[in-house]
C-alpha cells in the first residue's frame, strides 16, 4: 500500500474566464463573492492540509434555481464547482485543488415539510443537524444522526456520515429516504420516496449518498425520524486499560443489548477534555454510554452492562440522568477534538477513521495504542466503538516534516491493519483528499474503475468537486 501523506495533492487549477465571473455576477449580484477573505472562508477545512488554494468565487444559493443556473454556467464555462455547507470536513473535500467556484448553501435553511405520521421529514441541505431536531421534537420525534459537529444535512448525506448514534439508528445510508440533486448540466434528478421501501430499478439514493459532492449537489434530502424514547439515562464508566474498555464494548454488542451509544476515549483525551470542558472525570480509559426505550426496558440494559463492565475491571459508574446533565456530557465528548488541538497550541491533527469488526476491535485499538505510544508522538484517541469505528488523531507541528510523515505511517500501518481485519479506512469521513491513497487497496481496481465509469458518465467534463475520491 502507498503511503498517502497529507500535504496538499498537485494543484492544476483550471482556467476560470472572465466572462464566467461576469456572468456570475450578473445573474447573482450581491450572493457572488470574489472577496479574497470570503475566498478564503470557502476554500478550507478541518483537515491538516495546508496551502491551501481558495476558489475564485463563492455564490451564495438560496434556492434550487439558483444551484442550477449556477452549475449551468459552470457546465458551459467547464469551470470546478465544490459544494459548501459549514466547512467540517476533515478529509479535505471543500479544497479547491483544480480551482473553481464554492456553491454555499447554509443559506437554503428551510424545513420544507414534517410528516409526523409517516415518520419523515424533508429538508433544505443547509439545515444543520441541531436545527432539524429543534424542528420536530415538539412532534415527539429526533433525527438520531450525530457526527458530533453541527454539520448541514447536505454534508452529512454526501460524506456518509454517522456518530456517535450509529450503534443502534444506523448512519445517513440508512436515513436518507429521498433526494433532490442538480447534476453537472444544471438538471434536477430526484430519487427514492418517503415510501418505507422500494425495487423500482437502481438505487440512485444510495448512489448519490456518500458521493461527497462529485455526482450532483443535493437540493432537497427526506430524512426518516424516530420516536423520543419514553427514558433515556447516559453513564460513564472507568477502566484500567483501552483493552478493557473495548472488550466490555465486543460483550456488549455480541449480547445484543441495544445501547443506543458507546464511546470511547482514553485517558489522554478524558485529560484533554477534563481541561476544556471544565469536568473533573476520572482521566481513564473511559466508555460513555447512552440507553433509550422504556423505564423498565433501560433498566435492564443498564444492569446488564454494569455486569459486563465488571467482568472487565469496570468501575466508577457515574450517571446523568436529567437532560441538562446529558446535554453537558456529551457536549463535552463532541468537542474532545478541539479539547485535544488546545492541548498542543499551535498543532494540527492527522486524523484516522479506521471501523473494522467488532471481533477485531480490541487487537485494532491496542495496536494502534501501542505504535503511538512507541514513538512518542502527541495524540487523542476517541471511537464511536459500539460499530468497530475509532478515531486516532496525531497531533503534528505543522512546520515539522518528519512529525508529518510519522503520522502518515503510523496512519498507513493503522489502515493496514484495518483492510487486512475485513474493515474500512473510513468509516464516517469519506475519502476527500486525505484517504485517496488507500481506496484501491480496499475497493480493488476493478470496484474503483467502475467508480470512474459512474463519475465519467454523470459528470463528463469533471465539473463536480473534481479530485475527491480519486484522481
């Protein structure tokens, strides 16, 4: 397997004509800007890469026909367009590597329409994440999708996101009913239905989710919905080792109890969020549990679980029970990634996204432990362990080279490892930029060919966020 290092990729960037711009301009006024901080704002990310080129322009849509007359000019001109929506993505999908144009869409925020009875609900993709749960819970309903960043809808459908309730709700694979997506020519293509099921010939949904914005730019997006559960109860709980904690983690799926979260960190990352967040947890290896469903049904679960952790060296199980204090708990477990950059000033994290089975797990986590620890590399290690996925983050010093290169092979051995056990390089991020160098190995040569053929097909002129995924 090639290493694949996380400086920026050959930049070739495409001519954008003048008269492209113009035409731009004309037809959107004030929502196009060529200002070099708004350029600026749209051309990076969360991820490590640095130099990073801005687009030319950034035009700010606040409806469908203002995507497609967008792409339409784009499609004549044969000028890069990269979708926007908060800038989360941590594997360098939103860098203009070609050059082009940013379509932000945060502003097309609407909840379009909430069918309570039919458990769906259809919304613009610059809605976050927070905002469609505001929306519904007065109905008794949640979207359980939650990566940890308030992320739109639209980044979430096109990286294939998950999180930390992936365990037991599935990721957006699985909640995405239907789409509304403008293709490379300015067209509008709508897939599936908020029909529960369908065979009605390819399944151009699933095809479209997870394509990371270089098949079409999402317009419209019909999420499936759950009923709030009657009692919810979150716990910590410490161990003596990683090992521990993520064998506890295997009993508990192999079990079958239907926790709805379980997380990982370990002592460093609890250190690092202890500090951020103001907590005062014990800095241990640490699951975070979450259990929905009836009172006496979460009873259960939890007795069960605290005689598994037990059988594993578990100790100090400590309870919020009251929203406020859930809300504050896993406030502070989705921001253990910027609780760790402000434990090294200055730094810039290499993240992985390793997910493999849940028969593996522990070999994978300990492994990787271990290699890190070997080297003395500054790192955080939090994982959404309930599905096998785990997230190591290096901590480099972005002026350093060798820093650099260590992290990109401890990466590399760690993704490795992780095809070799039957698992993914990637299990929620997508593969942007960052994670290119590993999908053949994974995928195969005749999967990834078959890739290019879909991509050469719905996008000729390779106009849509172009470079992402592979070359």
């Amino acid at each position: 397997m090639t290493v694949q290092l996380s400086e920026l990729p050959e930049v070739r960037l495409r001519d954008v004509p003048p008269a492209f711009i113009d035409a731009l301009k004309a037809r959107f006024g004030s929502n196009c800007s060529t200002a070099e901080a708004v350029r600026a704002q749209h051309g990076r990310d969360e991820s490590a890469f640095t130099h990073v080129p801005a687009p030319t322009a950034v035009v700010f849509a606040e409806s469908r026909q203002d995507v497609c007359d967008a792409v339409k000019l784009a499609h004549q001109y044969r000028v890069p367009v990269i979708p926007f929506g908060v800038g989360s993505s941590l594997e360098g999908h939103l860098l203009a590597i070609e050059g082009g144009i940013s379509i932000d869409v945060s502003r097309m925020d609407r909840v379009i329409s909430i069918n309570n009875e039919d458990l769906t609900v259809t919304v613009q993709p610059g809605v976050t994440r927070e905002a469609v749960n505001a929306a519904v819970r007065d109905q008794g309903l949640f979207f359980p999708i939650d990566p940890g960043a308030n992320a739109t809808i639209g980044g979430m459908s096109a990286t294939r996101a998950s999180g930390t309730n992936a365990v037991r709700y599935g990721t957006m694979k699985e909640n995405v009913l239907a789409l509304e997506v403008v293709t490379s020519d300015g067209s509008v293509l709508r897939t599936g239905s908020r029909a529960r099921k369908s065979s009605a010939g390819y399944d151009l949904t699933r095809l479209m989710v997870g394509s990371e914005g270089t098949l079409g730019i999402f317009t419209e997006i019909t999420l499936r919905l759950y009923p709030l559960p009657e009692a919810v109860m979150a716990a910590t709980c410490s161990f003596p080792s990683v090992q521990d904690a993520v064998k506890a983690t295997q009993d508990i799926i192999q079990m079958g109890v239907p926790i709805a979260r379980c997380e990982l960190l370990d002592g460093i990352s609890v250190a690092a969020v202890n500090a951020y967040s103001k907590l005062s947890l014990p800095e241990d290896a640490m699951l975070l549990m979450e259990f929905h469903g009836s009172p006496n049904g979460v009873k259960e679960q939890i007795e069960t679980v605290q005689d598994i952790a037990a059988e594993h060296h578990g100790a100090d199980f400590q309870w919020a029970e009251t929203p406020e204090a859930r809300t504050k708990l896993w406030a502070a477990r989705h921001h253990a990634f910027f609780a760790a950059l402000q434990s090294r000033p200055g730094c810039v994290a290499i993240t992985t996204d390793a997910c493999v089975p849940i028969s593996r797990l522990a070999e994978a986590v300990t492994q990787a432990v271990d290699e890190v620890h070997a080297v003395k590399l500054p790192y955080f290690l939090v994982g959404h362990v309930g599905d096998g996925n785990f997230h190591m983050g290096y901590l480099i010093d972005p002026a350093s080279e060798a820093e650099r290169e260590l992290a990109e092979q401890l990466n590399h051995q760690l993704v490795a490892r992780a095809i070799e056990a039957g698992g993914t390089c990637t299990g929620e991020h997508g593969i942007g930029l960052h994670k290119r160098g590993f999908l053949e190995v994974e995928a195969g040569t005749v999967a990834v060919n078959m890739m290019k053929t879909i991509k050469q097909a719905l996008d000729p002129h390779n106009i849509l966020n172009p470079g992402k995924i592979f070359q």
